[in-house]
C-alpha cells in the first residue's frame, strides 16, 4: 500500500519506535514540521561550532566563538528565521543569549584546543543485515587507543530517567558506531553527548552486546516498517508527549 523509504536513518528509527504514525506522517506522507525555537537553536549552535572547529587550535578562543556566531548569524540570515517562528520563545536578544551560552558552556566540558576533530557532519551509508542507512554524524575523534569517539552536541535539557533509559538515550550514536564498523571497519570504543546547556558530557563505553541489541532493534524497525508499509496499518502510540506533538490535531488518535 506505501513504499517504504529507501533508507532509514537513526532518526527515524527512534521516531517509529516511539510512535508508528508519527513516522508515517514525517516519513511516507512527508508531512514537514516547522522549525521551532529550540531546534533553530540546536541548528544555530552546530553550524557555528562546526565553523568554529575548522580554525586553527591556537584560535580556538571565546573571542572568536563569539565572531562565528555574528559571522554566521549575517551569512545565514538567522533573524529573519528566528522572527518567522510562529511560537517564539523570547526576543532575538533571549535566542542569542541561549546559543552564547551554550557555545561557551563547552570549555567546561572540554578544551577546544586541545580537541582535534577527525570528522564534523560526516556522512555515512551502511547496509546492516540487509537494512540501508544513511546519517550524519556530528563530530567524531580518533582516541588514544586509534578507535573511535562519536559525540552529538544537545543544547536541549537531560532527559529523565524515569522516561527515558541511558541505553535509548545513546542509541542512535550506537547505530552510528554500527555504521562506521560496517562501513569504513573502523572500531568505535566511546560515545559522548554533549549537553551544551547543562555543561555536562555524558559518555557510554560501546561494548559488543550493547552493538547486538543495537543491530536487533534495526533489523526488527525495518521489518515492522515493511509489514506497516504493506498494510496501511500504522498504530498510534497514545502517552503524554502527544501533547507536544504537531501532528496531534489530524492524528486518528486524537480525531475520533
């Protein structure tokens, strides 16, 4: 009844697995959501450090973060996005100083010139068991031990442990490891989300067990997709984020 996309990506793997319709909406019926305040934030704060980590180590300073950020703010024309959100959160001067602080919430997780990055928004494609992925990944290093540390900048707040586990918050840098083991047979020993607002890192040792679950979830998302697909029949996970869902005033579940 609907073709399944040709790729799925961490992302959208997390996104079926929290809500199936959610994921027809975004993904089969291509049903875009507007930006909103804080993911024009995260957007913000990555392009700017992703710049930011291109100069030279000795550059790496608060002064210059702060020239980025204005560099990038007129070279992407981030006002005229900010003011076109239709649920702002404050004033440009607020949304300035939110991505400030975050950009310079990083020295107290790490020192930019000590930092070396090998890859920043890298692109992989991987087949795991069959499944075609595709992602980007935020930044990665090579450690000590030649292996590789994934990380993903989060300007967002630390998910509870009673909603969310350590394991589903690392998951998709999971996948990523996967990716790049299947891809490019390059070992990953560490995963880290920085969470920029709360100056914390949060790091996972990524052991064999933990890429076999992993690797389990994908190939058993792919298969309920497929049998979705060729059904019609996506069901509605109902719980309290539906109030946050943009999807929720057409959703079969909240229309009956």
């Amino acid at each position: 009844m609907f073709d399944p996309p040709a790729y799925l990506s961490p992302s959208s793997i997390t996104t079926f697995r929290e809500c199936p319709m959610k994921y027809k909406f975004s993904k089969i019926d291509k049903i875009q959501e507007p930006p909103t305040w804080f993911t024009h934030l995260g957007t913000f704060v990555h392009e700017v450090l992703e710049h930011f980590y291109q100069l030279e180590a000795s550059e790496r300073t608060v002064d210059t973060v702060r020239t980025t950020a204005a560099a990038r703010w007129k070279e992407s024309d981030w006002e005229t996005q900010v003011l076109a959100l239709t649920k702002p959160m404050g004033s440009i001067a607020d949304f300035k100083k939110a991505a400030f602080e975050c950009m310079t919430n990083l020295w107290s997780i790490e020192d930019p010139q000590q930092t070396e990055l090998t890859g920043m928004e890298h692109e992989v494609l991987a087949n795991i068991d069959g499944v075609q992925l595709k992602g980007y990944i935020d930044r990665f290093i090579i450690g000590d031990d030649g292996n590789v540390i994934i990380s993903d900048y989060k300007t967002g707040a630390i998910p509870n442990p009673r909603f969310k586990s350590e394991d589903d918050k690392f998951f998709q840098l999971l996948v990523y490891a996967l990716m790049l083991q299947e891809a490019d047979q390059e070992e990953t020993s560490k995963l880290q989300l920085l969470y920029l607002k709360h100056s914390a890192n949060h790091e996972m040792t990524v052991t064999p067990v933990r890429l076999a679950v992993a690797r389990g979830v994908i190939v058993e998302t792919k298969e309920l997709i497929d049998k979705a697909c060729e059904t019609g029949e996506f069901s509605c996970n109902i719980s309290k984020l539906c109030d946050w869902c943009f999807h929720k005033s057409y959703c079969p579940a909240h229309t009956k």
